[in-house]
C-alpha cells in the first residue's frame, strides 16, 4: 500500500490517500468546514461527508473524478500511459463533488505533453498537470501540491 498526502495552494485543504493500486483506495479530505472520507473499490466509489455514506457506480463512465482529490487524476494516465506518450485522449467522468457528494457525468480531455506532464481541461478550465515517474499527481497548477512522498 501505498500513502500520499497532498495540501491545497488555493485554500486551505489537504487529503490523505491510502492506495493499493489504481481501483482499490481509500481516503480523507479535510478543508475549511468539511471532512470527508471515500472509498474505491472496483466500478464504485462510496463517500461520506458526515450525514452517512453514498455510494457511487462507474454507469458508463471511464473513471471517478473526485473534486479537489488529486489521486483520481492519476487513473486515466496510469491506464492509458499518458506519461510516455504526446496522444490526446477525452474521457466520460462520473464527477463527484466535495462536500455535496452529488455526482454527473463530465467530459474531460487529457493532452499528454511527453513530459511527464498533462494539459487537463474541463469545459472553459485548463490546467498543467505533473507527474512523478510512477504516474502519480506532483503538482496540480494553481490547485494542489503533493507533500508525501
């Protein structure tokens, strides 16, 4: 298992994330006036911000996105190998918002820039990602940074 913590550049807010491979996690946020724990396991991801557990299918999604969780941004380049290649590749995300924990469907692209880097973008928001060799979120422009490891 592998435990990463990453903190907020924009507000206050900071995760926790125990990870035994890309679909089996477990984690916990902690911002300003919330807290929240999630689960992955497989094609679902259950989440409680404090008024019980809800929990969540893939239903034709590529992937959870977790809002200000930067660990779920490391699945599709993990299972794509966006890190070794400049390709571009659009996903359907069952996107999960903090601390509502509502979910919808989300259209997003990934510009693989053959550098350990990612151009992510959502609607009209962009943002440069970086990854460590292992494929894992490092800094998050504007948004998150990691801190362990």
């Amino acid at each position: 298992m592998r435990t990463f913590v990453w903190e907020g550049v924009d507000e206050p807010r900071m995760e926790i994330v125990h990870a035994d491979g890309m679909d089996r996690a477990h984690g916990t946020q902690l911002g300003l006036v919330y807290e929240l724990r999630w689960w992955l396991d497989g094609s679902a991801l259950t989440v409680d911000a404090g008024a019980g557990p809800v929990r969540h299918e893939l239903d034709g999604a590529d992937f959870f996105d977790l809002q200000h969780s930067a660990f779920f941004n490391s699945l599709p380049v993990l299972r794509d190998g966006l890190l070794s290649t400049t390709q571009t590749r659009d996903y359907t995300m069952r996107f999960v918002t903090v601390p509502g924990t509502t979910a919808y469907l989300a259209p997003q692209r990934y510009e693989a820039g053959g550098d350990g880097t990612v151009r992510f973008i959502s609607g009209d928001y962009r943002a440069r990602i970086e990854f460590d060799r292992d494929g894992f979120v490092v800094l998050y422009e504007d948004y998150l940074r990691r801190l362990h490891p």
